[in-house]
C-alpha cells in the first residue's frame, strides 16, 4: 500500500520476557498503540501483532514479531510482503546495550552492530536500507561482551524512570519521522535523554 508505514518493535513474546532490556522495542510499539488508540491483535498467519492506526494523515501498521528476536525478520518480511510496504516507509524500533540508558539514535540505514534481531530483519528483506530507532539500553559491565544474561533481565526500579523518559522521548521522535521526515527527526531527537528534560517537558 503506497501510503502505509510500518513500525516494528522488536522484543520476545511472553511474560517471562515482558519488561526485559531486551523488549525496549516492544515497550515503544506499546507506547504508541496507547498513544494512537491502536488496537492490538494477533495475527497467526504473519506471526505477528499488528495495530491499525492513522497519525497525522498517515495510515501506520504497528507490528510486533511473536517469532522470538533471532528470528524477527521472518514474521517483517510476511507483514511488508502483504501490505507492499516499501523499505523507506519501515522502521525498527530496537533496544541497543553499546548505547547508555536513556540514549535514542535514529539513522535511516547501517549494518545490525551486532544485534541479532536486526541481523534477521536485514536478512528477509534483502537490504539493510530501512530505518532503525536504536533505543539505548547500557549494559551492566561496560567491558563485558557477552551480555545475553543483561539484556534477557527485567528493568530494575531504580531504571524505571528513565525508561519512561526515553520512550516518550522515542515516541516522539517516531510521530517526527511520520510528519516531517528522517532528517528533521534525526536532528531534532537524537541523544541522551535526561530526567530533567522530561520533569521540564510535564
């Protein structure tokens, strides 16, 4: 569809995971269905929830892969495939450990950084050329590379707050891309959200 947007967040289904460094992209795509008065369901046939929605004059897909991280591309491709969704109109929303908590950066393209649900993403559709919304998630040990045990834990209570700044802060900046473009979203959002900022913003 030539006017659709599709926006994914990446996370693991199920409860054990919910609230987990992980699912930082699932926490945004939920944010926004709020937002928006979206509706989820789940839809077997994609392997997916999906969230009809309409911003600003523009007719939004909200999608969140239920095929686990690794394999997130599989359930993109099935949903952009269906609703001919071009790659410039995409956007994934995904958590990022080499990025400190509260740090959001938009790019319009780039490789995975390591990450294996963008790894999947980048190999269904057959290009890297989609944009991504990297949303910082620090990692315990800076030097530690081996983080699965980090990232598959749950949001401590001392990081809520900051948590719920970044993600109003990603919403947004996704709202931004929708209406006036990468360009305008990337300069105007990009960086290291701060509680003050979100304490002067309410």
């Amino acid at each position: 569809m030539e006017n659709l947007f599709l926006i994914v967040g990446l996370g693991n289904p199920g409860d054990e995971y919910a609230r987990t460094h992980h699912n930082a992209g699932y926490i945004v795509a939920d944010k926004l269905a709020r937002r928006w008065q979206a509706e989820w369901r789940d839809e077997t046939g994609f392997e997916a929830r999906l969230a009809r929605a309409r911003h600003a004059g523009r007719d939004v897909l909200l999608c969140q892969p239920l095929t686990y991280m690794n394999a997130s591309g599989m359930a993109v491709r099935r949903v952009q495939d269906y609703f001919r969704v071009s790659p410039s109109q995409v956007l994934i929303l995904v958590d990022d450990a080499d990025l400190s908590l509260g740090e959001i950066r938009l790019r319009p393209d780039g490789g995975s950084g390591g990450h294996h649900g963008l790894e999947s993403v980048a190999s269904h559709l057959g290009t890297a050329q989609y944009a991504r919304l990297r949303l910082g998630i620090g990692r315990s040990d800076p030097a530690q590379r081996q983080i699965k045990d980090y990232v598959l834990s749950r949001f401590r209570p001392e990081e809520m707050d900051l948590l719920q700044a970044m993600s109003e802060r990603a919403v947004e900046q996704v709202e931004c891309w929708l209406t006036a473009g990468i360009q305008k979203a990337m300069s105007k959002f990009n960086g290291l959200t701060t509680l003050q900022e979100q304490r002067k913003a309410e």
